[in-house]
C-alpha cells in the first residue's frame, strides 16, 4: 500500500541527515551495478574509470553507453594507453554515441593527464577544471565519485529528484540554478561519492520522468512533491520550440572492387574529425549539390536523423567510381560510421550501385528495403 501523502516542511535543514541517512540506506540496498561503479564499502573506484563512464554518460543512457566503456576500457584500459591511441582508433571506436566533441575532449583530456600529471588524474574540483573538455558536471562527479570529495554533482535525474523534493514551480530550464542550490544543501562530508550516486540511481530507477514510483521511494516522508499528490507535475518545463529542419545529399560511391569511398570531416563543426561519407553542406535546402565526381549518380531515395538542434533529411545516391577517398569496406564502414552515414549507406547498398534498372537521378526510385 503506498504510502499516506504528507506535508513536509518547507526548510529541510533539521531534517537533512535524517534524510541523508535514508538515501544511503537506501542506496546500500538498492544501488545499481554498473560497469565502472565500485559497491557501496568496497576499495575506492579507478578515476580513469569513472571519469571515462561520466563523458560518455553525457546525453547517452546507460544501457546504450555500457558496451561502449567495457570496449574502450578492454582496448585502453590506462589513460596512457588512451593518450596513445590514435586519433582515428578512437573516433572509429566512438562511432554511435554521437555528441563527436566529447571523443575530441576525451583524447585532449587523456593526453593532458598522461604528459602533464605524470598518468594521475587531479583529485580535486578545481585540478579537474583545469583539464580540457571537462566541465562543471564532470570535474564534481569525478571529484565526488573516484576521490570522496563533497561535490555538487547535478545531472538529469538529480534536477528531477529535487524538483519533486522541493515542489518547485520554476519551469526548467529557468529553474537550473536554484536546483542546483538546492542539491548543495543536501550535500555532506559523509560519503560524498556514494551520495552523489544514490541520487543519481534514485532519478533513473524511482523518481522516474512520468510515473514515479513513489512506494518505492525513501524520501517521501520529506518530498513536497509527493505531497502534493501529483509528483508526476514536476520538474515544469517550458515548451521547446519547433526543431529545425534541414536537408542534405550523401553519395555512395564504390569502386570496381566494391569499397566505399569516404572521407574524413573538417576538426571544427558538427561531427568534427569523424570518417564519413561525402555530403553536400546541411545548412538549408539540398538543391543542385555538386557530386564528389562526375559519374552517372542513381536516387536510392532518402533518411531522416535526428540531432538535438535539428532534423536531417539526407538524399542518397549511389554510384560506381573512382577517386582520391578512404576506400573502405562495407562491413567495416557499417560497423564504424556515426549512425547517420550508417544509414544512408545502408540505403545506398541496398540499391547497389551494379543493379540493372536502378532509377536515375530526377526520376522515381524503386522501392528500398527500410
């Protein structure tokens, strides 16, 4: 039976290590087990280890990011065999997790601690600051997580949890600060690591965006949310405004051996330093974009993708040719392009630039497997 809704009091401060002491009671019981996570009392966890987990947690689920981290941490166990590895390797092995800046990040970020802090990762906020590519978020979370410090750690699911904790009727993103003020009143010299982590695990496994599960929770006796008998109401948001839309030309070409021509994209920009196909520019409509080489191109119809500032359309035509690219094969450029070029050659060879019959470019194409 889920618990009687109460009213808490407004200021939680003589309640706050009653409150504490619930969380990590609760978190002891019911933490998640993660791939780069030490359990509750066990040796302290690997910096590297963490701060790795933390970069490629951001804007990525934990489900899709975990065979991610075990595949770098088995090829680059060390930040001085990251800080090694070449450029290529790295981007190629990030394929998939998008948000490209933070592979660039990564590598600037290992190379930084392998030359400049003798392989050892600095074990305070502010050392961690210093670092390239890391921010506010990530400097808190390794400081709190790998060395015990009493950060402020504020992501996603902590906002959610104390949006709920406090009622608090700022819409996000306005309300972004005072959340992140609220979680500093909560935060102590007791176990500050596991601390951050029991919120966090709180956000995504109880105080879950939509349904929260309430009856699960060890905090409703303080949550002003819960209270409320509506703690689904919270965080407030303000309406997002319309997505963009853009649209773009991919060209598949292959050559008499069947590779795939690609090329590696400008370091500054969006998908910055990655490998790709040739594109034609994404900034407005596709129109009349000129083809990498002059061959008879065939329409093998078009994708959509999603990044977070816009929406893509990408027209796709297939060609066989020649030229001065990266000439790949297939199965290797599937296994390693970022999910947009990904799809647009997996609907390039789907046509397949030897079929008879294929529609020329202008005219209908046929129907493509989806």
């Amino acid at each position: 039976m889920p618990p009687v809704p109460v009213h808490p009091p407004a200021d939680l401060s003589a309640e706050r290590p009653a409150l504490r002491a619930a969380l990590l009671d609760w978190y002891d019981a019911h933490g998640r087990t993660l791939a780069w996570r030490a359990a509750p009392g066990a040796a302290a966890p690997d910096p590297y280890r963490v701060w790795l987990s933390e970069v490629m947690l951001q804007q990525t689920t934990t489900p899709h990011a975990t065979p991610y981290f075990q595949a770098f941490a088995s090829r680059w166990p060390t930040v001085p065999d990251l800080a090694a590895a070449e450029d290529s390797d790295v981007m190629a092995a990030w394929a998939g997790l998008g948000y490209y800046a933070r592979a660039r990040n990564l590598l600037a970020c290992a190379r930084a601690v392998a030359h400049d802090h003798g392989g050892a990762f600095p074990d305070t906020e502010a050392g961690l600051l210093a670092l390239p590519g890391v921010g506010a978020y990530t400097a808190a979370a390794v400081a709190a997580i790998a060395f015990d410090r009493p950060a402020n750690v504020v992501d996603g699911n902590v906002e959610r949890v104390m949006a709920r904790l406090f009622a608090v009727e700022t819409p996000l993103p306005a309300a972004k600060p005072g959340l992140r003020r609220l979680a500093a009143s909560l935060v102590g010299d007791e176990r500050p690591g596991d601390w951050a982590q029991a919120l966090m695990d709180l956000g995504a496994t109880v105080c879950r965006p939509g349904r929260p599960l309430c009856e699960l929770c060890p905090l409703t006796r303080w949550c002003a949310g819960f209270g409320s008998g509506a703690p689904e109401r919270y965080p407030l948001k303000t309406k997002k405004a319309d997505r963009p839309h853009r649209a773009g030309v991919a060209w598949v070409l292959r050559d008499d051996r069947g590779r795939v021509a690609l090329v590696r994209r400008p370091d500054k920009g969006l998908l910055g330093g990655m490998t790709g196909l040739p594109t034609s520019d994404w900034s407005g409509p596709a129109a009349e974009a000129a083809p990498p080489v002059a061959v008879e191109w065939r329409d093998a119809g078009a994708v959509e993708h999603v990044f977070t500032h816009f929406s893509l359309t990408l027209s796709v035509r297939t060609a066989t040719g020649a030229g001065d690219f990266l000439w790949t094969d297939p199965d290797e450029a599937l296994r390693s392009l970022p999910t947009v070029f990904r799809k647009a050659l997996e609907r390039g060879l789907s046509l397949g630039p030897h079929d008879i019959g294929e529609a020329l470019v202008g005219q209908s194409p046929r129907t493509l497997r989806r």
